[in-house]
C-alpha cells in the first residue's frame, strides 16, 4: 500500500460560537487524487484551511508525511511540500502574472535554473499566461486568474496539492480547461486533494471521494462506486 502523506483524525474547527467542522476522519496516500465533495456550507473549505495552518483546530489532529503540524504556520508548510489553490484564487492582482508566479517560488531561491524550467512548464500548461506573461494579474478574468492560482502553486513544486473549488463561477469551457489541467498535474505525479461542488466532474477524474455534510464526513469510497451510488446521484449529481 502506498504512504499515507495526509491523515485527519478527529478534527473539529469552530467559528466562535458555531461548530464548522464536528470531529473529521479522512486520508490521502501518496499519488492519489482525492475529492471532497459536499454542499456550500459543509464544511469544506473550512477544513482545507484547518490543514494549511490558516485555521486554528478545537480539536483533533492532522498529520502530513506521518508527523503532526498542529499549529504549523502556512509558510512552514509550504516549505514542505503542502500547497493549497484557495478559494477564490488569492491572485496578487497589482503584480504581473511573471511575478505571481514567481512568488509561488520564493521557497526555491537557490534554485534560478530549476525555476526558470517550471515557469516554462507552466505556460506550456496553460499558453494564455504565456501570451500575457506581463499583464497585471487584476486585469484578468476569472478563468485565467484560476490558471495562474494553479501555476503559482505549482511553482512550490509541492508533494500534495490542496485545492478549493477551481471550478467556482467559471464558464463551462474554462471549467473543462481547468478539469483537464488538474488532470494532468496528478499524472505528473502531484498527489492531490480537491474540493469540489462539481460532484460529477470532480469523482470522474478522482480515485476516491468523501461527502461532508454539516460538518462530517457521511459517506466515502472508490470514485468510480461513487459515481453510481443512487444517494450520491440523488443528492449531489441531480438525479
């Protein structure tokens, strides 16, 4: 069986009064593509900020390469190979797309030549940041924001990447783009977590899936089985 590189256990998280996330159990082995899916409000995002460190948890434990990083900062984090595409892509909208993804790779200082060959690799993914490499990321649309998100994340050359709702308010030809890209980014051999509210498009693509509701985990499986489990199709896939 392949290492287990992320590992939620128990985990809790509160916004004061209100119990976001009740005692969460979940795990992402190495080179899998996992979905969370699950409703607005379900918890989701709330949970991939308790594992980046942007979150402080009630209670529980998240585990990462088999040690806890409970009160690890973001920064730290991303040191080690976890990065997270946020919702709402997070662009820095006063820089140019050259230097967003540049930051993306502050970590790898020492690494010019290393770089500048994952800076091509990610226009050649995505050929839109390549023709406007020198534009104000601000200026963009929303498609071409999430590209240059997923680019910047990239750049960290990370172990596990975490993402949160890529397809959110994109049209559906830059909602395939962006399906196909994480697609691809997975056969590269980034493990990957996603969270979705495209249920179908995002257990197409994935090895396994869980379903968050209110706060826990209610169900979970092989991608595949989960496609054709009337009660995910009754509730998530519109069936």
């Amino acid at each position: 069986m392949s290492q287990t590189l992320l590992k939620v256990s128990g985990l809790k998280v509160a916004y004061g009064g209100i119990q976001a996330v009740k005692g969460v159990d979940f795990e992402v082995h190495e080179g899998e593509l996992v979905t969370l899916i699950g409703s607005n409000g379900a918890g989701k995002t709330t949970t991939m900020k308790a594992i980046t460190g942007l979150l402080a948890l009630n209670a529980g434990d998240i585990q990462y390469l088999g040690r806890s990083i409970r009160g690890r900062g973001p920064w730290d984090l991303v040191k080690e190979g976890l990065a997270m595409v946020p919702e709402g892509r997070g662009v820095f909208t006063r820089m140019t797309i050259t230097e967003n993804l540049q930051m993306g790779a502050h970590i790898r200082s020492g690494d010019k030549a290393g770089v500048a060959q994952d800076m091509e690799r990610v226009f050649a993914t995505f050929p839109r940041l390549k023709e406007r490499r020198d534009q104000l990321a601000g200026t963009m649309s929303g498609g071409e924001q999430q590209m240059l998100a997923m680019g910047r994340a990239l750049m960290s050359r990370p172990k596990v990447l975490l993402m949160d709702e890529p397809s959110m308010g994109l049209s559906p030809i830059m909602v395939d783009k962006i399906f196909e890209v994480v697609r691809e980014v997975h056969d590269q051999g980034v493990t990957v977590l996603l969270v979705e509210q495209n249920a179908s498009r995002a257990l197409e693509i994935a090895d396994r899936g869980y379903v968050m509701e209110s706060g826990v985990i209610s169900m979970s499986g092989e991608a595949r089985d989960m496609l054709t489990d009337p009660k995910v199709r009754a509730a998530y896939l519109g069936e």
